[in-house]
C-alpha cells in the first residue's frame, strides 16, 4: 500500500514536465513507452501487492492458528508440568516409604530372630491345639451318633415295651372279663398294668385264706402271667384303715397285708410255667388307700389286692448302662 501512493505523483510529475517542456514525438513515444512500462510496472505492482495481501492474509491465519496450538501447547505444558510436579511429590513420598520399609527390614533381620522363633513356636502350638481340638471333635461326633443309635434302639424298645403292656392288658382283661363286676379292675399306669382285686373277690373280712371264687380269678391270671414270661409280677396287700381286732397269727393291718400277698403269690406260683423269681410279695397295711374317705364304700375300695404287672427293662438298662 506503502507503493501504490508513492508512484502515483511520480508518474503524475514526469506526465506534466514532459508536456510542459514540449518534447519531440520521439521523446514523446519513448515517454509513452516509458509511462506504459511504468504502467506495467504498476500492475505488476498491484499484482504482487494482491499477492503480498492474500500472502499476508494467509499468514496471518496461520499466525491464529499457530498461536491456538501455542495457547494449547502451553496448557497441556502446564497439565504435564502440574503431573510431573504431582509424580515428583509422589516419587519423593515412595522413595521416603521404601527407606522406611529399608530400615525396617534391616531392624527385623539384625534384631527379631527371637521374636519370629516365637511367632513360629505359637503358630506350631496354635496349630496343635487345632489338631486336638479336631481329633475331640470327631471323638464327640462318633460318640454323639453312638448315642443316637442308642437312643433309636432305646426309643424302639420302649416302644415294643408299651405296645407288649398294652397288648398284655388286653388279654389280662379278656381273661377276667367275667369278674370285673366283682370287684376286679385292670388299668394302665406309668407303663405298667394294674389287676386291682378287691376284699371281696379273694378274701372274707380279716382272712388271708384265698376263697373259691378267687382262686377261679386268680387261675385264669396265671395262665395269662405264664403265657409271658418277660413280665414281672409284684402282688401287693392293701387294707383300710380300722384297726385289725383278734390274736393268734395276725396282729395287725400290716401283718394281713402282708399274708394276703404272700397267699395270693403262692396261689399264682402253682402255676409250674411261672418262675418264682418274677415275683415279688409284699404289704402296704393301711398307707395307701385309693380314696382318703372315711365311709364303708371307700374303706371296701380300700381293702384290695394289686397284682402290678411291669416288662422287663433289662434289655432298656442294658442300653442305658453301655459306654
């Protein structure tokens, strides 16, 4: 631009002097050729100076553009120069915790050899009382299902036990079924069965000498005791609570107790099939009365003979005794 308005007067100045001077047509065509040359020269002028602008233009967008990438450059310089300061803080801290851990090691291996043969030594022991604790485990684990096969066992027994009670008052009741509105009684109880024979049924009043209408009872009972030999027996005398009067053998209630069981035992022993070690004879006086009224009907009640009918539990304490 700086050119382009410094040629203009130039070429203006040298039009008017040649005018002015009144040159010849020579001179005149050589100044055409030269203002035509000038001209030429002015538009190459303008040309390059066209070029220049768009050159210059272009420069300058590369100049934006090489200044964007520098603002970027220097922003990811900063980014790398924030990174590298934050890893040299961080490498200086490593570095610090490695002398540490140096230092350490060093201390352990010149100054805990005993305290590691220690730690191996309670680990060995921690280790043991495992081993042990393991082997009683298993000591407790087979003798836990030792004992639940025996409880299974003892269950199945006790089972068989109370289905033959049952089974052994259903046919004790068959067998008596025509004295049991004479005074005879057969329960259950506490996994035993109970033949209650009255006063009436076996004895007269103050006797211990089995009649004919007991003996009749107490026949059928036998074979019913004979047929099963597992059962126990035990034959107990019961009286009221009067006074026994008289002299002679029985002095009092005790003494009729006792005789009516031992009758009642030898009566049922002569049955040959029964063993008299299944036996036991014994009186209870007046101490145990079914019913604590003091009125003849609980008085007779009282007055009885019981026959206690019990399995034999050798097998179940067997069971109970084992190791």
């Amino acid at each position: 631009m700086l050119k382009k308005t410094f040629l203009a007067p130039v070429v203006l100045a040298l039009l008017i002097s040649s005018f002015s001077s009144c040159v010849g047509l020579k001179k005149y065509q050589e100044e055409q050729q030269r203002v035509a040359i000038v001209e030429s020269e002015k538009e190459q002028l303008k040309n390059k100076i066209r070029s220049l602008e768009v050159a210059n233009n272009e420069l300058e967008g590369k100049f934006r553009n090489t200044e964007k990438k520098m603002k970027a450059l220097q922003s990811e310089n900063n980014s790398w120069l924030s990174d590298f300061n934050r890893m040299k803080k961080e490498n200086e801290q490593l570095t610090k915790f490695i002398c540490e851990l140096e230092e350490q090691q060093k201390a352990l291996q010149s100054g805990s050899s005993r305290e590691i043969r220690k730690l191996i030594s309670d680990l060995q022991a921690t280790q043991n009382d495992l081993l042990a604790r393991e082997d009683k485990l298993k000591a407790s684990e087979s003798a836990l299902q030792a004992n639940n096969q025996r409880l299974m066992e003892l269950e199945r027994i006790l089972r068989e036990k109370d289905q033959a009670v049952n089974d052994l008052k259903n046919k004790v009741m068959n067998a008596l079924t025509g004295y049991q509105k004479q005074g005879l009684t057969v329960y259950e109880k506490n996994g035993k069965v109970y033949v209650s024979l009255e006063e009436r049924l076996l004895f007269k009043t103050g006797q211990y000498i089995v009649d004919t209408k007991g003996k009749n009872a107490l026949r059928e009972l036998s074979n019913v005791l004979a047929e099963n030999p597992d059962i126990n027996i035990m034959v107990e005398g019961h009286t009221d609570d009067v006074p026994l009067r008289g002299t002679g053998t029985l002095k009092d209630n005790w003494d009729l107790s006792v005789m009516r069981a031992t009758a009642v035992t030898r009566f049922l022993l002569n049955n040959k099939k029964i063993d008299p070690k299944r036996i036991i004879a014994s009186g209870r006086s007046e101490y145990i009365p079914l019913v604590d009224e003091k009125t003849m009907e609980a008085r007779r009640k009282n007055r009885r003979t019981e026959i206690i009918l019990t399995p034999n539990l050798d097998e179940v304490l067997r069971i109970l005794g084992s190791d």
